[in-house]
C-alpha cells in the first residue's frame, strides 16, 4: 500500500533525555511504548483532544493515553 503523496507526513522524534528512558525501559514494555509514537505519525490528531482546562487553553493538544 503506498501513501498518498499530497497526504503529509510526520516523524516522531525523542528528546535525548526521552531517549535515554526509553532504551532503560525493559524490552516489552519498550514495544508497548513505541506503539504511542507510531500512532502520531499516522495521525497527529490521535488522542482526547485538551481542549480548555482550568483557564488554560490547551486546544490542539491531545491527550496520548497508552492503550495496555
């Protein structure tokens, strides 16, 4: 299956401090967190959208609850 060339894509990238968790993470729940990333990439809207919290505005920020 190819992509849509007009569709834009994204790339998820970790932090270096992100990165050094996730590589002291035990392998199996390594798989389980990458699947998160994963998903952003294929939909960057992916999640509960925030919305307006306590007086915060959060709109366009979602909520990337792990699915276990």
């Amino acid at each position: 299956m190819q992509r849509d060339s007009a569709v834009p894509t994204w790339k998820v990238e970790l932090i270096a401090e992100a990165q050094d968790d996730f590589y002291g993470l035990d392998g199996s729940i390594r798989k389980q967190v990458l699947k998160q990333p994963i998903k952003l990439e294929e939909n960057p809207a992916y999640g509960d959208a925030l919305g307006n919290k306590s007086g915060i505005d959060l709109n366009g920020y979602f909520n990337q609850s792990p699915e276990f």
